[in-house]
C-alpha cells in the first residue's frame, strides 16, 4: 500500500513538474511588448489615445490609481 502510494506521489510530482511551452509559435521566444505599445484599433481604448503615447499613459493610469483610491473617496 504504502508503496502504491509513493509511487503515484513520485509519478504526479514528475508529470506535474514537466511544463510544456504553451506559446503558438513555439521556436520564436520574444520579450513582451510595453502595454502603452499595443491596443491598435482597440474599441475598448479611450478616444484620443493613440498607441506608443507613453506620457498620455501615464497620466491615463494616474487618473485611474487616483479613482480607486479609498483615502481620497472617503475624505
């Protein structure tokens, strides 16, 4: 019994240790992309801001922080 049991504790932790790549195009490993680069032609991007604007996306993300913050919605 107990050696049942090891031997499936062994196997799971060897199946479960052995990740596959999971990128479509599994030869070309790149760096990701900075997010103020992409969402081209996004319906969900704000009116005016085009992609590359790295200040606009600053000051974007600024204004969404200072939405969330608790501190400034209860005083």
């Amino acid at each position: 019994m107990i050696r049942a049991l090891l031997i499936s504790i062994l196997a799971l932790t060897v199946f479960g240790c052995s990740e596959k790549i999971q990128s479509q195009d599994k030869e070309r490993v790149s760096g990701d992309v900075p997010p103020y680069k992409g969402a081209v032609n996004d319906p969900y991007v704000i009116k005016g801001w085009t992609a590359g604007n790295k200040t606009e996306w600053d000051k974007q993300m600024h204004e969404r922080a200072q939405t969330q913050n608790e501190y400034l919605k209860v005083n």
